[in-house]
C-alpha cells in the first residue's frame, strides 16, 4: 500500500490551490446536495465560491454535529513542561534563536501544576514540551504520563515526534492522544521556516502519523499552522492525510485542530492572512467532509468568535490556557509561546457553553480493567 509521502508527492501545490480558487457556483451547490461528500466537494467548500452559501454550510454543520456528538462539547486544559527547543521556528517563541530564559518542570513542580488543573474541574490534560530530545526526550514525557495517569482520565502530548517503539511505551504507560502539525504542507516553505533542528526533516514528521497509527494510539490530532501558506491548500493537503489515515488506522479516532499565527517574542507576521469568516467556512467544510472527526479550537481565538463558532461544528474546547512552563502555578510570569486572545477563566467558558445549550464533559473515555 502506498505511504502517505507517496500519495503527497502526486499532487502539485500550486495545481491544487488553482483547482480550489476555480470552484464554481454549481460545483458548491453539487456538495451541499450530497449526504456523503468527497474530498473534490470539500475543495469546493473552501473555495471562494462557496462565500455566499456559509449559512446554509453553518447550518448543515450544525445539524450533522448534533446528529452525530449530540449537544456536547469536551474540555481539556493544555499544560506545558518545558520551553526547551533545539529547533530553529520562525513563527515559534520558544525557538532556539530566542534568547529566553529556558525552563523544565520537576516533578515535583508537575504535579503541582496538575492539581490546580484537576481542581478547576477537568479529567483531559494536553501536556506540551519544546522539541528538546536531551532535555524534554521520551524518558521525560514518559515519567510524566506515569506521574499523571492515576489523576486524569485522558492524557494526551504535543512535543516532539517519537519513533514506533518509544509511542508503544507510552502508550502502555497510559498515553492516549498525540497531536501532530505538519505546520505546512508545502515543503519548500515548511524548509524555510524550519532551517535547523530535527523538525526540519518534512519527511519524518509528516510519517508520523504512521507511525502512531501502527502503535496503536486511540487518537491522533492534526492541522496546519494558518498563516505559513495558503490557508485553503494546506487545510485540502491536511483532509487528504486525514482520509488516507481513516483507511489505513481505521481503529484510530482522528481530531483536526485550527491554529492561526498568534503575536510571539520575536514574531512572525502571517504570509497568508485567514479571517474570521475563512475560519467558519473552514470549520463548517470539515464537518460537512466528515461527521466523525473530532474539531478542536484553542484559546488562541478571540472570546466573541468561540462564543460563535461552538454552536457550528466544534466539538472540543480549551479554557484557562497557559502557554508557558508552570503558568498556572509554579511561575506565571515565565515566558509564553504565543499569545492567549481567549482569557477567560474555566468556569465563565463553561458557562458560556451551558448558556448555548451544551453540556460540558471533562474526558474522552474512561479508561478501566476487566477482571
């Protein structure tokens, strides 16, 4: 079977994004009449042309996400272990040309952290470290799933990409989900924002999710970093991985994630600008491509367009975020990795989210043995 690198290398960038700008009226009409749609109808959706028909695309959107997630949405809290990268990002503020002072939580320190989160109601934690395979490598990640893994029903990591094997010991060790952008798809510019350090070899991070999948993850998140490149070639590059990975880890949930640039020390300015109203297309174009795939959005977004977007197809939430190493407790001034623009504390979002119909659950899955 082919690989996903394989099946990437037969697409060109630009013919792609030429063939979504040239979407027309009667190819977006042709999607929205479908119950099942392909990744052509989804290139219509993200299309220009489908501009004037976001109401009725918000409104199937919102129709197939009840139908299928009921009114629910999850909470998870991100917690982050250590700001140590080895790698050169242009868009990142933890980067290695950044001359911040660098920081790595004891356990101690983790387990601090930790309590406050579990106190503020939630039973799904997102730990994220920099790429720091000497500082923040599996040994650590690992001895932080193990210290965690009796206090929260869902651990879930964003850091480095690990091979096969050391996904299987954390795993066994109570791993549940792995996020992992591809930042871009486009790998001349993925080259230039990523000049140095392991993330810049576009190969083994794009396999990753191959990798996971043949672990035996029970999640894997995806998505691009909006702002690299064009928003709609990388959002249709990031719906063909997520379809060649339904078939070929089809016992594997899949989550798509939607992070624009955010403001960062040493910051980059977006090549691509991607709008609020972009955004809602987008969003509404997954669900309509897919009435299983779980649509996360962060705290990176503005309090009015969260209050908006919860009802139209998202599916899970962040809240009370904090983007650097101990920023709930142990050290609240340390430096962020981006900006929050959604600060409101766990329980007005929670409450934001009840007065819109919607209960509030705290895990994924509950985890239990059969004797």
């Amino acid at each position: 079977m082919k690989s996903f690198k394989d099946i990437l290398d037969t697409y060109n960038w630009d013919e792609t994004l030429s063939d979504v700008l040239s979407k027309k009226e009667e190819d977006v009409l042709r999607a929205l009449g479908k119950e099942k749609r392909d990744l052509e109808d989804f290139k219509a959706l993200i299309s220009p042309a489908a501009k004037p028909y976001l109401e009725q695309m918000a409104h199937l959107s919102r129709e197939i996400t009840q139908k299928r997630f009921g009114n629910t949405i999850q909470m998870y809290a991100p917690m982050y272990l250590s700001n140590e990268c080895q790698n050169i990002c242009t868009y990142c503020g933890f980067s290695l040309t950044n001359k911040i002072p660098r920081r790595t939580l004891t356990d101690a320190e983790i387990l601090r952290e930790a309590d406050y989160i579990k106190s503020k109601g939630y039973d799904h934690i997102l730990l994220v470290t920099g790429e720091a395979n000497k500082t923040v490598g599996v040994d650590y990640i690992d001895n932080a799933v193990k210290l965690l893994q009796s206090r929260f029903a869902n651990i879930s990591i964003e850091v480095q990409p690990l091979d096969e094997t050391e996904y299987g010991t954390l795993i066994k060790n109570g791993l549940y989900a792995v996020l992992v952008y591809q930042e871009t798809y486009h790998r001349e510019e993925y080259k230039k924002h990523h000049p140095k350090g392991k993330k810049s070899n576009f190969d083994y991070r794009l396999e990753t999710p191959d990798r996971l999948g043949r672990a035996g993850i029970h999640k894997i998140g995806l998505g691009a970093l909006f702002g690299l490149e064009d928003w709609r070639a990388d959002s249709f590059f990031t719906a063909l991985h997520l379809k060649y990975l339904q078939k070929t880890y089809w016992k594997t949930k899949y989550s798509i994630s939607f992070p624009r640039l955010r403001p960062h020390s040493g910051g980059l300015e977006p090549k691509v600008e991607m709008t609020d109203h972009d955004l809602v297309q987008l969003i509404c174009a997954y669900r309509l491509l897919d009435e299983d795939v779980e649509l996360s959005i962060s705290t990176r977004e503005s309090q009015n367009f969260r209050n908006h977007i919860v009802k139209l197809g998202i599916t899970s939430i962040s809240a009370e975020s904090k983007t650097n190493p101990g920023g709930y407790v142990v050290e609240p001034q340390s430096l962020e990795q981006f900006e929050i623009s959604d600060e409101r504390s766990t329980d007005e979002v929670a409450e934001m989210l009840r007065s819109n119909g919607l209960e509030v659950v705290w895990k994924d899955w509950e985890s239990f043995k059969v004797y």
